[in-house]
C-alpha cells in the first residue's frame, strides 16, 4: 500500500512499520496497546531495509476492480475483517464477515481453491488479514484503496458474492 506506514505483518505476529526510529517507538508502544495485541516485541531500527527476513507480496486491488468482478459474475470470495460494529453499518452482500483479531484462529475455515478478496474500511486491517491469509497458502487479494462503504455506494446493481 503506497503511502502506508504499515509495511508488513509477519505471522508471528511482529509489526514492521516504515518510518522514523522515533515515530517506530511509538508504534511500537501504541501496537502494545491496540485491541487484540497483548504485547509487540519492538520495532525494526533503521526501517525496512534493514529486513533480513523473506519478503512476500500478493496482487492488490481497488473496490472498482471488485465491483467489475462481481458484476461480471466471478466467483468470488470477498472476506470483509471489520469490527461486529462496522458490519452493522453494512456489508458487501455474500460476503464472509471475519474481524481481524480472530483471522488467526480461522484461517483452516477460509477455502483454499479460489482467491481471497480482503476488504476493510481504510486498508490497514485489510492489509494484515491478506498478509495472514498469504501467509497460510491461500491465494490472496488486497483491496487497499476503497472501502466497502465505498463499494455499497459504486456497486449497487451487482449481484452478490458468493460465501
């Protein structure tokens, strides 16, 4: 995602975010703090470049290129990881709701024979679940520019996903 300060997610559970060494430490104790993370074991000093882990990456995608899909009746896997809250304001109709935090745990539950479309309401959590999703084997895409908000207003006269 261009612009993001999340870089990557690895399995384990470690955010590597890309930015200052003193904005880091703050990510850093902010990540201890969010919801579903009991402790984050530090940040990655001298940023990115200095990763000497394997890098992975996985095609992305725009609400406009997920509303083509649909519309073109493609069999499609959308898993939307907001919050219970979030799916209340609306959803993509057939799509598998699934918060982020528990992602994890469900991962055996998410088919493996076709693509996971990721969708979330800014990208960031969208962002860690295909990184998850990546990284247990299961053919991926971001939708790391839109929303699903987005898509309900664009997409309207769409047929529905399918679960």
């Amino acid at each position: 995602m261009a612009g993001s300060a999340l870089a990557a997610w690895a399995y384990t559970g470690t955010q590597v975010s890309r930015c200052s060494h003193s904005r880091a430490r703050r990510a850093s104790r902010h990540a201890r703090a969010g919801p579903g993370r009991s402790q984050a074991s530090g940040y990655l000093a001298g940023g990115i470049g200095t990763w000497d882990g394997e890098l992975r990456s996985y095609p992305t995608a725009t609400t406009g290129d997920l509303c083509d899909a649909t519309a073109r009746g493609d069999d499609l896997l959308v898993l939307d990881v907001r919050q219970k809250l979030e799916w209340a304001w609306g959803t993509i109709p057939g799509s598998r709701t699934l918060f982020v935090a528990d992602l994890p745990r469900q991962l055996a539950t998410i088919p493996r024979d076709r693509t996971c479309w990721v969708i979330c309401s800014n990208g960031h959590r969208a962002s860690i679940a295909a990184s998850l999703v990546d990284a247990a084997g299961i053919p991926v895409r971001l939708i790391g520019a839109g929303s699903v908000t987005e898509y309900r207003r664009h997409c309207r006269q769409v047929p529905a996903a399918s679960r």
